[in-house]
C-alpha cells in the first residue's frame, strides 16, 4: 500500500502527459477537418444567401434529391460492418468508425445548407472529429478503451471547433453519450483536444461570433424566478421539437414504404413541400437561420411563432431524408422562444435569448453542463446564474427524450420514474413507478367518495 501511495502521482502524471500529447494531436487533425468543411460550407452557403425566392422553390427539391443519391448510394456501397454514429463507436464499436464514409455527411450537409435546408453545421463536424479521430487511434495501434476516449475527444474538438466554444464544446462531446453520467477520465483530453482544434481553426481564418450580456451584479430572485419559467417553457418546446421531427421522419417513411417510393426520392418530396411552405413562411427560417438568431441576442423584436416556423422546416427538412446538424437550429429555436417569453414577462430579451438558446440545448440534447459553459463562454460571466438556473430546469422539464436516440440513460431524472440503466433511448422502457401511480389512483378514489358524499341527498 505504502508503494503504491508513492508511485501512482508518478503513473497519473504519466497519464497527463500521455494524454495531452495524444489530444493536442488529435485536436489538430479534426480542428484542420472542420475547418476545411467550414470553409467550403461558408463559400457554398454566401452564394446562394440572396437568391429570389423562385430560384429557392426550385433549389430546394434538387438539393432534396441530390441528398437522397449521395447517402443512398454512399451508405450502400461503403462499410456495413459498422454504424456510421459517434455515439455507437463509442458504446458498442469499441471507438471504431467506417472511414470510407467521412465525406458523405459533409458533402450532404453543405448540399443541404447551401440549397436552402434548415439544418445545422455542426453534425458533420462531430462526425468529421469521430472519424479523425478513430483514424488516429487505429493508426497508432491504441486498444479499445483508449480508442474509445480518443473518438469522444474527437467529437468534443469537432464541437469546439464550429461554435468557438471550447470548453463547452469539450464537455458536450463526452456529456451527449450518457444521460445522468458523465466519465471523469474523459474530460482532461476532452478539454485539450477542444482547445487545440479552437486555436487551430483560428489559424485557418475560421471567425466566431460571441453575444456579452450586461447585468447587475445584484442578484434579483424574481428575476430569478422569471428565467426558471423560462426555462420550463423551453424544455416544452424541445420536447414539442423532439415530438415534431419524429413525426414527421415517422410519416415520410410510412409514405415511402406504403407506395413504394425509391428511398432517395424522398428528400425530394421533403424538397418540394418546403418549396411551398415558403410561400407563407418567410425565407429567413431556410438554413441555418443565424441572422435571425443574432437579432434575438441583440434584443431585437422578433416574430411570436418564428420558434415554431424554425421547428417545422427543420422537421421536414431532416425528417424527409436531408442530411444536417440538429444542435444549430436548437440555437434559434431557443433565441427566439426565450426573447419572446422575455418580452412576455418583462425581461431584457436579450437576457431571455441567452438563457433560451443555452435551455433547449441542455434539454433537447441531454447536456446541461455543456449548456452552462456555453452560456458562459458566449454571453459572459454576469447571465451565470440565471444559464444554471434555465439550462437545469429545462432539462428535468423535458423528461426522457432526446434528438439522439442512441444516447444511454443511466440514471432517470425523476425518483417517480422507472428505467433499466445503461439501454439507448430508442430501445429504452420507460414507465411511472408504481408508487406514484398507487397514489394518483388513491387520490382518484378519495374524489369519488367525496363527489358521492355531496351528491347524497341530505335528511331533514
């Protein structure tokens, strides 16, 4: 014991430094990969930005079916030994991922953005870094267990490298994998990888846009109070997201299996529909939608419904078979839905948009300490305790739900909720405890005892 006690700073110092050659190389790769996608997403995106709204009616469902033949024929000619998912590689595939596949999500992603799909960026950058990063560590010979930190480390750089968020973007690559759990020996390289990738991308001429917002140092608990409505209402209307985009991928796939649709037609469909949609909704919800999102930040009166326009492009736009990130459209839903809210009670909006934007992050994707560091790292030290306050209450608020259904649950949020740990969400059981449903039928017995008792007629 007494050995022990005097050799193991030495192994953990071993271990740092291990690690930190391990993630700044790594953190390199990908910030170098997501750069090199950025790039061509931004030349991609700038020209199409401005086009009259018939040339989008008609860019739309070619961009639909152009994401239909890429993923189709892509996926059926590349590995099918292995799921193309960061999340599997790292809890079944020992943190191996297909590496013959790493442009097709890039390129469908860009083909989407730049057509007019409302989508996000960064899904082909977390996909980007796993891949790198599962490159890497077959490349250097790691085993399993090491692989497998190096591919979330991958994820976490990948993150930190298209929003500018570094330490957000590093505890949001380990966090999204297990809901309730987060892995401790992860976030060292985590971090490392996260910060090298931001500093890399800087170097290739990547910019990022950062939201301050001024407070009173003083504590106000009715604003306090305020936010954590905010927040409430947030985790509903990720849970409203999360329920829209299932629908909607649900009915796509039950029309294309009932009439025998060619599968990458479907996109094309999903092309055409919102070509009609955006007759009467207004084009500044296609695509990743930022100005929108920035004027939300800047207090800026933006429209009631605008969250639930940006909901609906993104659920057909996803749900028919387009490819794209799903966390920057959580960014707008969030900005609007909290500056309107704001507005409602009589807050900044400004301050409302911060917390609103960082809540349905925490709650539609299940990471909100992630949420918190990226208030933090975006709106500034001063909003600190109102982001805590927004991002853990919509993340109870949401329940069991999630836009990545492989994520594990380990533990269940509420005490009256029962669960087996450590099952994906799509594959997971989830019921009421019997306790609770004792109780609510206890109390519905008592109701009809006392409704009969008054109903009685009285004697005289």
């Amino acid at each position: 014991m007494s050995r022990i006690r005097y050799v193991e700073p030495l192994v953990m110092i071993a271990t740092i430094i291990r690690w930190f050659l391990l993630a700044t190389i790594t953190g390199g790769i990908v910030g170098t990969g997501t750069s090199l996608f950025l790039k061509g997403l931004y030349f991609s995106t700038d020209k199409t930005s401005h086009l009259p709204l018939w040339l989008s009616m008609i860019l739309l469902p070619i961009g639909g079916l152009l994401n239909g033949l890429i993923l189709y024929f892509g996926y059926r000619y590349g590995s099918k030994d292995k799921k193309d998912s960061v999340i599997a590689a790292v809890h079944e595939q020992s943190g191996l991922m297909p590496y013959k596949t790493i442009a097709i999500k890039p390129i469908a992603a860009i083909i989407t953005l730049a057509s007019g799909g409302s989508a996000g960026k960064e899904g082909p950058c977390s996909h980007i870094g796993g891949t790198l990063a599962s490159w890497f560590g077959h490349l250097i010979r790691l085993n399993p267990e090491l692989q497998k930190r190096l591919v979330a480390c991958g994820v976490s750089a990948g993150f930190a490298s298209v929003f500018g968020t570094p330490i957000a973007g590093a505890i949001y690559g380990i966090e999204v994998l297990t809901i309730g759990r987060i892995r401790h020996d992860f976030i060292f390289p985590a971090v490392i990888a996260g910060v090298t990738s931001f500093e890399v991308s800087k170097l290739w001429g990547i910019t990022y846009d950062y939201y301050p917002v001024h407070l009173s140092q003083q504590f106000s608990d009715v604003l306090f109070l305020k936010i954590l409505l905010i927040g409430m209402v947030c985790g509903l209307i990720s849970w409203l997201f999360i329920e829209s985009f299932e629908r909607v991928r649900w009915l796509f796939s039950s029309i294309q299996q009932k009439f025998h649709i060619w599968p990458p037609m479907m996109p094309f469909v999903g092309g055409l529909i919102l070509s009609l949609l955006i007759l009467m909704i207004p084009t500044d919800y296609l695509g990743l939608s930022l100005p929108i999102m920035e004027s939300a930040l800047s207090g800026e009166q933006v429209s009631y419904l605008g969250w639930l326009w940006k909901i609906l492009l993104v659920s057909i736009t996803l749900g028919s078979g387009f490819y794209g990130g799903i966390v920057t459209p959580q960014f707008v839903i969030g900005a609007i839905a909290g500056n309107v809210l704001a507005q409602l009670l009589g807050v900044n909006p400004a301050l409302g948009a911060a917390v609103g934007m960082v809540s349905v992050v925490a709650s539609a994707s299940n990471t909100p300490i992630a949420a918190v560091f990226m208030g933090f790292e975006l709106f500034g030290s001063s909003t600190g305790i109102y982001v805590v306050g927004a991002c853990i209450t919509a993340y109870i608020t949401i329940g069991h739900r999630s836009v990545y259904p492989d994520q594990l649950v380990a533990y269940p949020k509420s005490l009256w909720v029962r669960l087996v740990p450590d099952i994906a969400l799509e594959n997971e059981k989830i019921h009421v405890s019997y306790t609770l449903l004792k109780r609510i039928r206890r109390w519905q017995h008592q109701q009809k005892r006392l409704n009969g008792y008054f109903k009685r007629p009285k004697k005289l």
